[in-house]
C-alpha cells in the first residue's frame, strides 16, 4: 500500500499468471448540490398583458420559412416585420429598429453574416439571433464568435423560439393552464398509424416536416386515406400548433426515420 499526495491510498494485490488488481481511495470535501431546474417554454399562447409591443424582424430569402416564423411570432402577439436578404435586413434595421432580428445565413445579394457586422455597427443594434437550415453553418461556437448572440438551427422545435426570445428580450409568456392535447396518450397511439402509410409518402412527410413546409404538409395529408381520420386530424392540429418536432418525434419513435 501507498499513500498518495492527496491523501489517499492506492494499494495492490497480485495473483501469479492471473494479474493485478488495484485499489484507489481518495479524500474529498463534501459539498451540496442542488437540481437545477430549466424552464419549459411549452404550449405557449401569448405574450404577458404588460409586455410593450416587441418588434420582431424575421431575414430569409425563402418564401415559407419567412411566412413560418411570421406566423408564429404574430400568433403570441409580436410585431413583425420581414425581409428576403441581407441589404433589405440593414434597410429595414435603419428605418424600423427592431429589438430582434432573425437572421437566415446563406441568402442571395448579401448572406446573414456580412449584415450582421453592418447592423451591430450602428448606435444601438438589435439583437441577432442565426437561423438556418444549411447543415454546414449548425454550429452554435462559431455562431457566436461571427457575433450573433444566439443560434437556431432548423427544423427547430417552438420551444427553442421562445426560450430564445425569453433569454435575449426578457419576455414574458402566457402558457395553456393544461398540457397540450397534442401530445396526450391517445394522440400518440393515433400518430403510430404513420408506418401504415406508403415509405414513399412517409419520406416526403420527414423531408416537408425538416423544412417547416406546411402547405406541402396539408398537401399530403390529403393523400391519408379516410379509414385514418384521427390520424387525419391530428396532424392537422400539429401544422397549426408548427409542432414540426412533434411530427419527426412519432415518425422517429416508429424507426421510419432512420429507414428513410
């Protein structure tokens, strides 16, 4: 046996043609720990009554992911104001001011990291949060050392969204009083009905839920035959809630996700 410098005790036993087996004790300071607890940003449905009118500028030169984010931010009650590039995203800063930017990366005209220098540059910036579906930019350390002071990377879930906007604007939200029905146990049971449909039709199902496509999503809802209405309905209340997370969920828990 030894005695470490530490203090503790390392000791040896050692059978012929068989091995060694070792022995480590060590001393250590007993301390208290405590859980910490991170708040869910679940089921949100608006901003707290005293919240000021938050101006929310969402930069993507995609048509539908503008219109996605649009959508969502204005359903709880934010002020929102949209631009397709870069140049547009300086203009609107100038003339609007908003108190937070969404900022897509790869754009046409001027991408979202040379704006980004340009709107942190002026009296007061806003802050800029990346968002992107491009695999190549998903990475949080080198967004935030171009500057952005948060980063999302699609397909993103809600709960993302809003825990951004509460850590960046110290925002306020009004939260359902009961879980959402979306994710109860029976709608679960019904989502597994999502194996009995053509691999072809989930495909398309997985690559319109990673993109945030809702009309491509109803679009295919019409193809579900009528015997699955449930299953119907229940997807159709996840677009409208753009719990895409959801959707990827159930089709991840059945393994179609990994088949596709």
């Amino acid at each position: 046996m030894c005695q470490t410098a530490g203090g503790g005790d390392i000791t040896v036993t050692s059978t012929l043609n068989e091995g060694s087996t070792f022995y480590c004790t060590i001393q250590t300071n007993q301390t208290t720990t405590f859980p910490t607890s991170r708040r869910q940003y679940n089921n949100i449905v608006h901003l707290a009554s005293n919240e000021a009118p938050w101006r929310i500028l969402v930069v993507d030169d995609q048509l539908e992911n503008r219109q996605l984010m649009v959508n969502l931010l204005s359903s709880v009650g934010f002020d929102t104001q949209e631009a397709i590039h870069g140049q547009e995203a300086i203009e609107k800063n100038q003339q609007w001011q908003p108190h937070l930017i969404w900022m897509d990366l790869q754009m046409p005209i001027m991408d979202g990291k040379t704006a980004l220098k340009q709107i942190k540059a002026t009296a007061n910036p806003p802050i800029v949060i990346a968002l992107t579906a491009n695999i190549f930019d998903c990475d949080r350390t080198q967004a935030l050392q171009d500057g952005f002071d948060g980063f999302v990377c699609k397909p993103f879930r809600t709960s993302e969204i809003w825990e951004q906007m509460a850590q960046h604007l110290q925002v306020e939200f009004i939260q359902a009083a009961h879980p959402s029905a979306l994710t109860s146990a029976d709608n679960i049971v019904i989502l597994q009905d999502l194996q009995h449909l053509p691999p072809e039709w989930q495909l398309q199902l997985i690559k319109a839920s990673q993109s945030l496509d809702n009309p491509k999503i109803e679009q295919l809802l019409t193809h579900i035959p009528d015997q699955y209405a449930p299953l119907i309905q229940t997807l159709t209340e996840l677009v409208r809630a753009y719990r895409f997370d959801l959707i990827l969920d159930a089709l991840e828990s059945l393994n179609l996700l990994s088949q596709s």
